[in-house]
C-alpha cells in the first residue's frame, strides 16, 4: 500500500512520507470530513499483484479481519471480465484465482460464498470441463486446493453453512443439502429475476426482484423450500432492485431504481411482509442512484449513492431513517458487507471503512 496524495503513488525515501504511509498502511487513513459524524471513514488502497482482470472490486466477503475475497473485474457496456479475488492483508494487495475467470454482461454476477478462511464455493465457466461450460469449485484450504463439485450454474449464491447454500439463475432458485454436489429447484411464482439473495440462518432468508409495476419480495422460513409474497406497487415502475439488507429478522431495507425517476429507499419492521418509503427525498429521486447499503444496528444506517453527473455521496442515518444526513465522497462505493460491527465497502482496488463511533 502507498500513501496517496490524490491518485499519485509516492516513492521518493523522505521521512515524512514514510510515516505517513505507516499510518495509513497500519489502518489510519480517516478522512478528516468525518470528525463530527457518528461514524469514521478509513480508506485502505490497494495492488492487484500481477492481475491481468482485476481492475476494480466488485462484491467483497470478509472472512476475518485480514482475509477477505472479492469479485475484480473490468469492461464497458458491453462486456465485462470478471475473476474472484484474494487478500491476505485486509484488502492492500489481491491476487486472482486464475481458474475463475468469465466474461458476462455488464449486468452479470459472478457466483462465490465463503463461510470462513477455509471453506469456500465458486462457480466458474474457465475450469477443468469443456469451454463455457459452468462448474462449481468449492475449497476447504482457502483456496489452495479446489475440488470440482458439480455443473450447475448460478448467478447468485450463499453458503450459511459446510453442507447448505442457496443460489439463483434469473427467476429459479435453488438449494442444497451437501456442499453443492447436488442442487434443488423451487419454483418462485411471477418474479421474473431474482436480483438480490439474503439469508441470515439456514431457515430464515429473503430474495427480490421485480414483476411488472411490482416489486416483489419473498421471504421463506424453512430454507427455501416454500416462499411467502409481499407485493410493492411503487408510483412509478421500478426497473431494478439495487440492493437488499436485513439487520435481523425483522429489520430490513432495499432501494430500487427507474432510468428515469432515480433511486428510491424503502424499509420493513415485520420481517418484509410490508415495505415503507422513506420520505427524506435529499438521496432519492431524479438524477440519484443508489448503489449500496447497510446498517451498522437498527438506528445507524448508510446509502451510497451517486447524484447528477456521477458525484458520489453518503445519507447517513443515526435514528432508523427518521432524519438522513448527506455527505460528499471522493469516489464511489460499489458493494458493502456488515463485518465485526464495521460497514465495509469496495470502491475500485479500494476499501472503505465505515466504524461507528
């Protein structure tokens, strides 16, 4: 890792330089616009050691504090190469897992899960098998050895446990009962694709899409195997859901979005049977987008979300999205995971850490 002085990467052996990427290095890069927040932002940067994919952090999974995986990616409209990444050191050197490898649509996921330092799951189209063909690799070394699992195909997926995970391919949903080996599929009625996938035990989860002018959240208590509807119909027509988060079992939030009538924030208190907007329109609507968020308790939540040409910003939250705060940021937040009390995010080869004060 190198201390920054805007984008630049500074060598030069002068003392204070060194000291201060010491600091930085050792987890004391706070942004000083922060100081009278409820919360602290320290951003981590970081070196894709000999990647030829990697150019930025897509989705990320913190396995511990120093250990943390990742989706890198690059493209343009069209296209985008896509390949799992691994840090050792908290996210301020990567390196790929060449096997991994795929090429989708600028919409497209590449599937991964892992439950701790030495179990993991990914599904890949550049393995062992014919070319395109999809195959799921699991790992119980992180990722020294990979075991091939089976064929099947996903676009979302999440392990609660060594032999349970749960996974999606546009509007199916699947399951499994050991490690991945064999998949069951339960029909979802009306979604038309499953965009977001949440599970907080091996009983209790959550999926979301849209259908129509509807949007569409199915909660299952049972582990997928039946599915209860909450039906949304916004005042205008979501296209997208951008994200999904529960806190806990009753507790939850998504945003979704419309090309042009921007980015809307609703909430439930029962579990997601019913959804609420939020009235605070100073991150929603017409020339806004939210791309994550995440709640550090139930009162203290965070929406990054981009504004007019692309500035990025911060709503925060600290009474449960009674009042909402903004702040500008010096670049955007792609995806974030609750970890260890924290809000950590990928933005580029960067980490951002939010810690609550």
């Amino acid at each position: 890792m190198y201390a920054e002085f805007g984008d630049a990467e500074v060598k030069k052996p002068v003392v204070m330089i060194v000291v201060l990427a010491e600091l930085v290095s050792a987890g004391y890069g706070q942004d000083p616009k922060t100081e009278n927040t409820p919360f602290t932002l320290t951003w981590t940067k970081g070196k894709c050691l000999g990647c030829k994919t990697a150019a930025a952090l897509g989705e990320i999974q913190f396995v511990s504090r120093s250990e943390v995986w990742g989706v890198g990616r690059k493209g343009d409209l069209n296209a985008v190469d896509t390949i799992v990444v691994h840090s050792t050191d908290a996210g301020r050197t990567w390196r790929e897992v060449p096997q991994t490898r795929q090429v989708t649509d600028p919409d497209g996921q590449l599937a991964f899960s892992f439950l701790d330092v030495a179990r993991g799951w990914i599904v890949s189209r550049n393995g062992g098998g014919e070319p395109d063909e999809p195959e799921m690799i699991g790992t119980r070394d992180g990722g020294q050895h990979w075991q091939s699992l089976s064929h099947q195909f996903l676009q979302r997926m999440q392990f609660v446990d060594a032999t349970r995970g749960y996974g999606t391919v546009a509007g199916e949903f699947f399951r499994t009962d050991d490690g991945g080996r064999s998949w069951v599929e339960t029909k979802i009625p009306d979604i038309g694709f499953i965009e977001r996938l949440v599970f907080l035990t091996p009983d209790n989860g959550w999926i979301a899409g849209i259908h129509g002018k509807d949007l569409l959240v199915f909660r299952t208590a049972n582990g997928g195997r039946d599915w209860e509807e909450s039906r949304t119909t916004p005042p205008q027509p979501p296209q997208r859901v951008r994200d999904l988060f529960f806190f806990d079992q009753q507790r939850g939030w998504l945003t979704i979005w419309n090309q042009g009538e921007g980015t809307y924030l609703y909430s439930t208190f029962d579990g997601g049977k019913h959804w609420t907007p939020d009235p605070d329109l100073s991150f929603q609507g017409k020339d806004k987008m939210a791309i994550a968020l995440g709640f550090t308790s139930r009162e203290r939540g965070f929406v990054f979300f981009l504004e007019g040409k692309g500035q990025s910003r911060l709503a925060y939250t600290a009474d449960g999205g009674t009042h909402w705060h903004t702040q500008v940021l010096p670049r955007s937040v792609e995806d974030c995971q609750l970890f260890a009390g924290d809000l950590v995010c990928s933005a580029g080869l960067r980490l951002l850490t939010l810690h609550p004060k």
